[in-house]
C-alpha cells in the first residue's frame, strides 16, 4: 500500500483532532497542563472559559503556530508537533483559519484574498480559481462583491470574507477565533446561519473560540471548558448539559451567565455516554 493510500485509511479512522497529554506555556510559564480530549469529524466544539484561560494559546498550538511543552497534537491522525517541515506543510494544508479581525490584505480585493492561497499552494488555472472564488463568496453569501476591497465592507462581511478564504482550499477541518466579536445581535445571528451552512456544505469539523452565549447554543455540538486556576479543563459536553448539569457551580454559573441566560429553545442534550435525567 503507498504512502498517500495508507494516510488516507488511517485518517478515516482518526478523529479530526486528538490531544494528548498536552502542557503549553511559553518558558517556565505554564497556560495549560495535560489535556486530552478527541473531537471527531464533523462536530462544531467551542473552547470557552474566562480571560486568561488559555483558549487562544491552546488554538495556536493546535494549529502549529507554537511548540508544546509536552504532549501531541494529532491532525487526522498525523502528529503535528513531531512533524518535519514538509510534513508539518502537508498538515496545516488540511485546516483553514479565520482570525479575529478577518485578515485580510488591505490593498487586494476579496477576490484577490480568497484566491492567494489557490495561486500560491496549487496548480489550479486561473480560470478554475476564479470559478471557485466565485464558489466559496457565495457560500458565505457574499456573491458579486469579488470586486470590493476590505475598506468597503462592514464588519460582519469581513468575518464572512475571511470565512471564504478559509475555506480556500477545501479544508475538512476549521479554525474560528471570535467569529461574533463586535458584531451586533442580527449580524451575529446571520453569521451563526453562516457558519451551520458551512457545517452542512462541506461536512467539515469547526473548533470556534468564542464567548458568544447565543452563538455557542445555537451552533456549538460541544463545549470544552478551560479554568485559568486549574490551567485545564474542567467539564466537556453539549452546551446546554453544561449549563444544567455541569460539574461545577462556576460551569454551570458561566453558562447561564450567572443564572440570567436560561434558553427554552435549546434541547438538553447530553455529552457523548452521559444520559439526560
């Protein structure tokens, strides 16, 4: 069996992302100790906590920005922490990200941002390029503003438009760092319809850092909470069995915002093994 054939029936059987035994910090500073959790392919999970918790470290490190102090990070089922460059390339080729404030180059035009990474990383034609440029704006429902800079969208476009460029190049497994942050409520609303397209579009697994309440109901399978104090997780599940079953008071207080955020709409599902009373 060759190489490709053999990375690809592993990677079937793999979950989108394994963690295992990690500690990060940055020298003798430790964010982070022994964490190991799975997130399977497929799933929209939330990393959630409060300030200084970690999550954007953790994130950084997931996607092989930082080293660990220990412990792996497997990317359907490859190690990225004990890769080589080439292999380290071939991973990060899987995952698309979108940061914070959209990243996107000032002096290009969206479609010129959504199709660097196809100019730069493929062998595509310009003509197929500008077919999936065209594929991944109207994914994210900004169809015919190809031509527009950065400078003329508003906030909640450029988190879309960066939502295009990360899904540049077909990746199954996303990256969003506070896709809502400083939106208003309907733009927040719109950009959660957004994202539960992706998910059912493309099938690919979305790890979101956010503190969005709303936005974590209703589109988040999952929660995995950090505790600046412990530095590691303290309770994973679905957002509403965290919210009503939690571990611990602060869980369950950080869920429900103190006990002010109780929605009705949302079911009380259980994480994976644990039944609803």
């Amino acid at each position: 069996m060759d190489e490709t054939v053999s990375r690809t029936a592993a990677s079937a059987a793999a979950p989108a992302i394994e963690v295992r035994d990690l500690s990060i910090g940055y020298g003798d500073r430790i964010v982070l100790h022994d964490l190991n959790f799975r997130i399977e392919p497929g799933q929209i999970v939330t990393i959630l906590g409060g300030s200084g918790c970690g999550k954007s470290t953790l994130l950084k490190h997931i996607i092989g920005l930082h080293a660990p102090l220990k412990g792996d990070i497997l990317i359907n089922g490859r190690s990225i922490v004990h890769a080589n460059e080439e292999q380290k390339r071939s991973i990060m080729s899987e995952f698309g990200v979108a940061y914070q404030g959209g990243a996107l180059f000032r002096s290009l035009s969206l479609a010129e941002n959504i199709a660097l990474p196809m100019e730069e990383l493929t062998t595509w034609s310009r003509k197929d390029i500008k077919k999936r440029v065209s594929e991944k704006l109207a994914l994210v429902h900004l169809d015919g503003y190809e031509s527009y800079m950065p400078s003329d969208l508003s906030g909640g476009m450029i988190k879309r438009a960066a939502f295009a460029r990360a899904l540049a190049l077909d990746p199954k497994l996303l990256f969003f760092d506070e896709p809502s942050a400083g939106l208003d409520p309907l733009t927040s609303d719109m950009l959660d319809n957004v994202i539960l397209e992706i998910r059912e579009k493309t099938g690919a697994t979305i790890m979101m850092v956010t503190h969005e309440l709303p936005s974590i109901f209703r589109v988040s399978d999952r929660v995995i909470m950090l505790s600046a104090e412990t530095k590691s997780i303290v309770d994973d599940g679905s957002p509403a069995w965290l919210r009503d079953h939690g571990a611990t008071d602060y869980v369950r207080s950080f869920l429900s915002r103190g006990g002010t955020f109780l929605s009705s709409t949302t079911e009380s599902g259980a994480p994976d093994g644990v039944h609803a009373p």
